[in-house]
C-alpha cells in the first residue's frame, strides 16, 4: 500500500511539473518543398491570448505516415518572439507527420500535423 501510495504521489508531481498549455501552434513551409533538400520549417507559438510565445525549447520530428523510416528530429531555434524555424530534410515523396513539441519552464504543448511532399 505504501508503494502505490508513493507511486501515485510521484505521478502526480511528474504531472504538475509538466503542465499542458493551451498555446496554438503553427507551420509553415515554402510553397515547394523537394524531397532531399534541406527545408526550412517556420514554426508561430502565440499564447491563448494571442501574445507570441517566447523563449520556448522547440522540436521539430519528421515521421513517414505510411514507411517506417525512423524519426528526424532537428531543435529549431527562435527567429523573432514566438517564431522558431528548423531545417529538415524530407528524404523521400509520401506522406509525412510533423510533430512540433515545445516547452518553456513547466509549460509545454505539443502538435502533429500531416504533410504531403509530392516531389
């Protein structure tokens, strides 16, 4: 009992020091995007009251959707207030899973976003 009762407490602590936020997260990427050239991925971080979200530790992970191919994962660093970019290389055609994490003291939020890469 005394474990489980330790186990839980642990669990809730790891949860409160990592706290979900309500941040919006956005990509953008050039109007081309080729397979095997390094990419730039801008990505916008604002607040739910719309301010830029600054000073956040972003990642971003490219997965194929349909291949397994591993994960590519490349730190971006902020351009402007609340706006980071990375580059990534798409190493094939197909489907891809962008996933941006990011995190900033306790708070962190993450997206996925699918991306067709067509040559």
């Amino acid at each position: 009992m005394r474990k489980l009762l330790l186990a839980m407490g642990l669990t809730t602590l790891l949860a409160l020091a990592q706290q979900k936020t309500d941040w919006k997260i956005q990509y953008e990427l050039p109007k081309t995007v080729k397979a095997n050239y390094d990419t730039p991925l801008t990505i916008k971080i604002t607040g739910a009251n719309g301010k830029p979200v600054a000073g956040a530790e972003v990642e971003t992970i490219l997965t194929m959707v349909e291949m397994d191919h591993g994960e590519f994962k490349e730190s971006a660093k902020q351009v402007k207030p609340g706006i980071y970019e990375a580059k990534q290389k798409f190493i094939m055609v197909g489907a891809w899973q962008i996933e941006v994490k990011a995190k900033k003291g306790a708070a962190n939020a993450s997206e996925k976003f699918r991306y067709e890469v067509k040559e």
